[in-house]
C-alpha cells in the first residue's frame, strides 16, 4: 500500500467511510478506484479524487500525499 492509499484509508476511516463511499461521490466503482490507486493517475483523477475526499471529510490532499 502506498502513502496515497494509507492517506485515504486512514482519513476516511476517521470519518467511519470507506472506499466505496469514496467511490460513490466520485461516481467510480470501487474497483476502478482500486485500480486508479495502485497506478500512475491523470491529473484529472487526482483532482476528482481529492475534491471528493474533501466533500465527504472535508480533508485536503496535498501534493506531498501522491508522491511515492
């Protein structure tokens, strides 16, 4: 697991969400959102996925969370 997946799971796990929660608000299926964290994203998903995770927790990504 790296230090995106480790960030998201313990900030939605704060909140008592999970990643099919996350995934519903960025209109993904779980399984996409598990693939999309195990490879190199597009900008554009890093940015869905950093405003839905502030929506549903109101925690802000920053860079330093997608880097390796």
């Amino acid at each position: 697991m790296n230090r995106l997946q480790r960030r998201i799971r313990s900030t939605l796990s704060e909140f008592g969400l999970n990643q099919t929660a996350l995934a519903a608000q960025m209109k993904v299926s779980s399984s996409d959102l598990s693939l999309q964290l195990k490879r190199n994203m597009t900008m554009r998903s890093a940015i869905n996925l950093s405003e839905s995770l502030f929506v549903l927790t109101g925690v802000e990504l920053t860079l330093n969370d997608f880097k390796e």
